[in-house]
C-alpha cells in the first residue's frame, strides 16, 4: 500500500518504519527542513532501540522515504497518517491542535482520489468529527474517510510494541475503510495481537482512558508506597501481593519517582480538560495528576532527611536523567524538578546519562560525565533516576572512594538486606 505519514517525530518515525517493514511504500513527511534533511542522511532525532537500524534496511530497499512536500506525498499516497504532537496548552491544559488542524488544510488541497485520513495523533473525543466537517464539500464526500487510529507505543520498546500489539483499534463506521486497514495491519494482528473496529469517538477515549488508567496505577502504588516507609513494609511485597490478581494485574506497580514522557502529562490533562466540556467530573484522574505533579516533594523530603538536612556543598550524582530507562526523552523526568532545587541549596549536582549530555540544564552547574566511574566518584549521595540495564549490578563501593556515601534507588534495583552486608547507607522508595 501507498502510505504518507505526515509528522516525523516519535510516532511518526516508528510507525513509518514498521509499516515499511511490513512492505508498504512508505513517505514520512515533515515541515522541519533539518529534520528531514538530517533523516536523508541517517540522522535519527529520537532515541529509540532498534529504530536506525529498521530505517536505514527501509530505505536502502526503497520502500521509506522522506520528504518536505506535503502535497505531492499527499497525491501520491492512499493513506494519510497525520502523526503530529498535540502538545498541552499551558493555560487551559487542553490538547493543542492546531498542527492537525494546518494538516487538514493541506489534505483538503490535494484529494485527488480516494483516501483513508487517519489520525495517530492523541485527540480529544470529536476531533475526527471536526477534521470530516473542514474536509467535506460538495464535490468530495465519496473521495476520503475520517478514521481514528489510536499508538499504544511505550518508549524504548516501540518497535516491539508496533509489531507484536496487544490491540489494534480502528475506529470507523466505513466498510470500505475498515477492510481497507484490517488488510493493512494483518501481517501483525494475525501473529498475537486483536483488531477492533469500534466507533471514532470511542476510539479516542480508549487512547486517553488507556493512559489515564495506567497513569493511576502508577500514582496509586507511589502513595502505598509513602505508606510503606512510614510502616516498614517492603512496597515490592504489595505489588506483589496485589499484581497477582489478574483482576488488577502487575504492570505499573512499581514504585518510583512518577511517571513522566511524552504521553501520561499530557493525556491525563487533556482528559480532564473534555470532561470539563462535557460537564463531567473525572475526580480520580484529578488525584492522579496533582498526586503526580508534587510527588518530587516527597522525594525531595527524603534527601533532605539522608543528607542530615545539609545540601550545601554536598556532592550528589544522578545516574540517569530521562523520565525512564529506554529513551532520551526528558520530559516531566523527576530530575528536571530535583536537581535545580538541589542546585539552589547550594549542592554540586553531577550526572551521567547513557542518551549522553542534555542541554536542558546549565552546563555550568550541572557537570556531565560520560562514565559512571567519573561520575561516582567523591559523591555524598548517589541518585539512581532511571533503571538503565548498566546501573543494575555496580560496584558502589569500586566506583566510589568515600568511605560515608549514600544511596537513594528511586527504582528499587537493589537488595536493602545486600547492601547493608555491603556497608552501604542504602535508601530506597516504599521499603
């Protein structure tokens, strides 16, 4: 099939190199002259395993390519993936749409014949009802169909996520479009995962309500896990203990810093912000989020208390500053709120990351090391932020030649009873 992806960040890229990989002839357009020229060239934007390696077999097999001609790509293909970010409007915290929106102006320009308009971008329920309305004049009724499509791609397993899905949903009332994209995507559905054709509206709520779910379960186990600190539990017993019944289910009920990225902030506020709309009350999804936003707090609290309420001068190293492990993506990482607060109380703050070195924080401040060794090294306290492979089996006492440093695991990947055999002052979340 002839495909046109239209938006070449996160989403964008993955799902045209997958859809490539299954056989499609595949054009991923984008605005950003740099970024197209760059992916021209074998530059990647993103950090995502295994993701230069499928794009570059597509390319060389001439079945992905990319461009900044929207119209022509348009033209040329038979469906249309519109895979722009919908970022959240700092005043009200709605989805802002306006990319979607300049792309629809572009669609209705080039329907040349008929097409297949599907929307991969994370929308507020009726946006596709909205796109129909812009697209439809007299003349063109018959030549496109609105779909809703919705990504279910975690970060740093996207591909896998893309090829092996638990679920494909596809909403349409459209025969024609329906066949259309159980053809597409059958290469995949028949291996493991399940095709759903549903209706557009309710495919844009699952997406939302999908996130705002899994965001919960990440905010419930955070304050179970405040309550285990104060009552001696080990948290990971709780998961444990609840994960089991598959009535609840063990995925996201880890402990840690909160959850951040490109989806979770954003979504769950954008959820809130329809539900205004539609003069509903989605209380719980409230709790998450203001749970979620002040959950640095807590964290901030506990290295106060590790560090005897002194930060002055302290010398204290991040291993890893992404949201999670997987991805270079920064956004809403717990580290963005502790590490300038721990600046301004006068700590020297340095950091290896494994995605290398993120201009985000100031470079005079904030040291970069491109070894963990460098980076451990004379540290008071140790702050593992992110659960990479690497950080998993160290040696503290190797990498560190201070007799009295410290330990605050915000991912629980190490044994409390082990390090103390180690002589370690080890800390952790919810045990």
């Amino acid at each position: 099939m002839k495909i046109c992806v239209i938006g070449s960040g996160y989403v964008g890229l993955v799902s045209g190199a997958c859809f490539a990989e299954l056989g499609n002839n595949v054009i991923c357009v984008d605005k950003n002259l740099d970024k197209i020229s760059n992916l021209k060239n074998g530059v990647i934007p993103i950090y995502e395993p295994g993701l230069e390696e499928l794009i570059q077999r597509n390319v060389m097999q001439k079945r992905l390519q990319f461009s900044t001609n929207i119209s022509k790509s348009i033209i040329k293909s038979d469906i249309i993936f519109i895979c722009v970010g919908t970022p959240t409007k700092i005043k009200s915290n709605e989805a802002d749409l306006k990319y979607i929106f300049q792309v629809v102006k572009d669609l209705k320009k080039n329907l040349n014949k008929y097409k297949i308009i599907v929307t991969k971008s994370t929308v507020p329920v009726t946006t596709c009802d909205k796109i129909q309305k812009l697209l439809t004049t007299k003349t063109n009724k018959k030549l496109f169909d609105v779909v809703s499509n919705p990504e279910f791609l975690r970060e740093g397993e996207a591909i896998r996520d893309f090829m092996f899905p638990d679920r494909v949903v596809v909403g349409t009332n459209s025969k024609k479009a329906n066949i259309i994209l159980k053809n597409l995507y059958s290469p995949i559905i028949k291996k493991k995962g399940r095709y759903f054709n549903t209706s557009r509206r309710a495919a844009e709520v699952i997406k939302y309500a999908a996130n705002a779910f899994l965001a919960t379960k990440i905010t419930f186990i955070n304050e179970i896990a405040n309550l285990c600190e104060k009552l001696n539990v080990d948290v990971t017993d709780v998961s444990l203990g609840i994960g089991t019944d598959e009535r609840i289910g063990a995925r996201f009920l880890r402990a840690g810093p909160g959850y951040g990225g490109s989806c979770f902030p954003k979504d769950t506020r954008a959820l809130v912000s329809t539900s205004k709309k539609f003069k509903t009350n989605l209380s719980i999804v409230k709790s998450t989020i203001y749970s979620n936003d002040t959950r640095y707090k807590h964290l901030l609290t506990k290295i106060k208390e590790i560090l005897n309420n002194n930060l002055n001068n302290k010398k204290i190293t991040f291993l890893g500053v992404t949201f999670k492990a997987g991805t270079d993506d920064m956004r809403d990482s717990a580290s963005l709120k502790l590490i300038p607060y721990l600046i301004k109380k006068g700590s020297k703050v340095s950091y290896y990351e494994p995605t290398g070195i993120k201009n985000v924080f100031d470079k005079k401040k904030v040291i970069y090391f491109n070894n963990i060794k460098d980076a451990c090294k004379n540290s008071d306290l140790i702050i593992i932020n992110t659960e990479w492979n690497e950080f998993k089996q160290l040696n503290f006492n190797r990498l560190n030649n201070k007799k009295k440093f410290k330990i605050y695991d915000l991912r629980n990947l190490y044994s409390p009873s082990k390090m103390k055999n180690k002589n370690i002052k080890y800390f952790s979340i919810g045990r």
